[in-house]
C-alpha cells in the first residue's frame, strides 16, 4: 500500500508555478496495473530476501531485469526509441515506490541508470545499437571507473592514462572502489589523454571490456564483511578507439552529466520507504520497560520526522524527474537528492539498530550466506541490520561526498 507520503504525492505539472499534488484515475490505474505485474511475477525467494534485509545473489539482480525486460518494462526512465517504456515522471515515480515496497531488488544503477543515458545522449549511433539492447536485457554487467586512489571526490585529479596507438588506445592505471566489479564484463571509464592539459581538460569517456588482457580486479572486503567494492589494474590494455565515447579530451561533459544522475539516483526513496516501513514493523513488535517503542514518545517523534524528511524529499525527487523528462541534465536539486536521500537512509539504520537491541551485535556473514542453516538468536531480521548499518556509512561518500555536494548547491544556487 502507498504510503502516507504517497498518497500526497502526484502528478507534478508545473504551469505558472502552480502543482497539482493528486494522482489522476489514470495514474492510479497504472499504479495498479505496476502491483499485479509484481504480485505475479516478483519471485518469491527474491522478496523473501529484500524484505529481510539478506544479501542478493548476482542472479538474483540478473534474473530480475530479465523478467522486467520480458514485460518492456527493462527501462522506465528511457525513451521509447531507445526500447524504453517511454513513462513520464510521474510513472517512474510510481513504478520505483511500488517495486521497493514489494520487494523487488533495486535496479543496479551502473548499467540502466548511469551509463546508458550517457550513450543516448553522446554516443555514437554503432554504440547505442550495440550496448543499449544488451543492458536491458542484463546480457552485460557494467561497473564505474571514476575513483582513484588520489582521486575520488576530487575526480579531475585523475591520472589513469590513455595513449593512442593506431586504432587504439593503451591504458594503464588503476580505478578503485568499483562496486560489484567482480560480475561485470565490462566497464566505463574516466581517462586521462591529455596529460598537460588543465584538471578539467584533456579526460576522455571510454568503453573497456573487463576480459581484456592486462585488466585485474583485486577485492576490497568493507567492515560489514562483504565483499562489494574492488581495485581494478590496468596494465597496457588495447581499447579500440571506437569505444570513445563523445569528444576525446571532453570526457568531462560525460562524466557531470552521469553523476548527476548518479546522485539522483542514490537518494532511494523508494528504498528508504520501504525500510522505514521495515522498521515501524520492529519498532511495533519490540518491547522496552513493558511497552513497545512505538509507544515510546521519543522514539515515535524520531520515526515521525524521518517520515516527515522523506515525504518532502519526494516533492524534490519530482522535480528532478520532470527535468530529466524534458530532456535537461539534473542540476544541483541532484546534490540535494543525494545528500538527503543519503541522510534519511543512514538514519533509517541507526534507528533500525537500536530497535533491534542486543540482537544487532551479531554479523554472521557465514550465517547469511549459508541460507541461515546454523542457530540465529532473536528473529530473522536481526541478523542483517547489523551489516546494513555499516554498510550505509559509505552513502556519505560515495558520489560525491556530502561535502562536495554541498558547495556545488552554493556555488550554483547562492553564487561564489
């Protein structure tokens, strides 16, 4: 069901400042038409898992866009000519809300979110027919190569090398906390192909295929015990000169444009609905001093300003959508998103910690990977907060840190 936030919310038509906030019969319909499809088609082991808060398998991810794929609905966001649904702002909306609250794993964004807008808007027409098919249909994993070790929120300060060579170029150096790497075939990169160029200059977009001689993924287990992000080592890796992607020496204009869909797209607010619902269910279920702590007067007002936080970041999330409807890069209202969005969901896990109690000082990574098959004190759900908290410390910085983001409201909405 729709949250009360959800009912608020609608179809945001802008005409002369005014917006009106109610869904309209059609709307609803699609709403409905969005809970059967996933009522009928959303495994069960999948839901099972989400809900839970346990780990995913790859396939779990694959198997997901495939079915999406298969009903056409493999890229809400994109236009039809593209094989997209062609859904405006609004069903978007709706079809995220509606998915996260189901259960359905969260569409990883390093394919349909990230790199296939940049292909719609500065690749090649070779390169869109090529690529754009293949994401939505999860026949290629993708991940990201923007961070260095020396250069993560200071991403112009690169300097992973690209060398033409005939009708290639060589790269050599190395990309860092490239999540997920470990399934992906191939990877989009910021390169370096004018040394003496100013920061900002000289970096080229390109396409590498992750089976290519001279590519080495090392992981990176981060202290929830998981194995998600990884170093990625290039050592003389031929990329033919027609995974270019744009201008050479202008990779810049790319890389702005993908991470402010980046940093739409890690705000999760159909995500964060769907734990802070999770985490009313706990806090209904736990007692303390003979009370639940929903009853607990503090801890209600904690929950209650969260809701309140997230129903206003949907108004922004709108916005940012119906920008990207007509054609326009999110803005700094992308910063805000993330750095909200990221807020909320942080918070959503501290307070999920605390609802849990004693029971969230056990991270079994072992247990969870084994399908809990050994003994698990208190219930199911305890056993994955723990992981989920520390996990969600990174929010702050991956992206952009949230400091980042917030001189580039100011530099853009306030002026230097």
């Amino acid at each position: 069901m729709p949250s009360t936030a959800g009912k608020l919310l609608a179809s945001i038509r802008i005409k002369n400042t005014i917006m009106d906030l109610h869904f309209t019969p059609a709307e609803q319909q699609f709403r409905s038409e969005v809970r059967d499809f996933l009522e009928a088609n959303l495994p069960q082991d999948i839901r099972h898992k989400v809900h839970h808060g346990l780990p995913l398998a790859s396939e779990d991810y694959v198997r997901w866009q495939r079915l999406l794929h298969e009903r056409g609905w493999g890229g809400p966001a994109w236009p039809q000519a593209f094989g997209g649904c062609g859904w405006n702002p609004v069903q978007q909306y709706i079809f995220e809300e509606e998915a996260a609250m189901a259960g359905a794993p969260r569409t990883l964004p390093f394919g349909v979110k990230m790199v296939a807008p940049v292909l719609m808007a500065f690749g090649t027409p070779a390169q869109q027919q090529y690529f754009l098919p293949r994401i939505l249909a999860a026949e290629d994993w993708w991940c990201q190569g923007y961070s260095e070790p020396n250069a993560g929120s200071d991403l112009a300060s690169l300097k992973m090398r690209a060398e033409r060579n005939g009708d290639d170029y060589v790269v050599n150096g190395q990309k860092t906390w490239t999540t997920l790497g470990q399934y992906a075939n191939w990877i989009f990169c910021l390169v370096r192909t004018d040394p003496a160029a100013k920061p900002q200059r000289g970096i080229s977009f390109l396409l590498i295929d992750m089976q290519s001689p001279g590519v080495s993924l090392r992981p990176i287990i981060t202290m929830d015990g998981a194995h998600e992000v990884n170093e990625v080592w290039f050592d003389n890796v031929r990329v033919p000169a027609a995974n270019l992607v744009g201008e050479e020496n202008k990779g810049w204009t790319c890389a702005k444009f993908l991470l402010g869909h980046e940093r739409a797209n890690i705000a999760g607010i159909g995500i964060a609905k769907r734990e802070l619902a999770r985490l009313k269910r706990i806090a209904e279920q736990a007692l303390r001093d003979g009370r639940t702590l929903m009853q607990n007067p503090l801890f209600a007002l904690r929950i209650a300003q969260i809701e309140i936080d997230l129903m206003a970041l949907e108004i922004t999330n709108l916005r940012v959508l119906s920008a990207e409807h007509e054609a326009r890069a999110p803005g700094p209202e992308a910063s805000l998103l993330k750095i909200r969005g990221t807020e909320i969901q942080q918070a959503i896990t501290e307070l999920l910690v605390q609802a849990i109690g004693p029971y969230a000082l056990q991270l079994r990574r072992e247990a969870m990977a084994a399908g809990f098959a050994a003994p698990v004190a208190g219930p199911l759900e305890a056993v994955g907060i723990a992981a989920g908290y520390l996990n969600m410390r990174k929010l702050s910085i991956y992206g952009g840190s949230n400091e980042i983001q917030k001189n580039i409201i100011a530099q853009n909405l306030i002026g230097n």
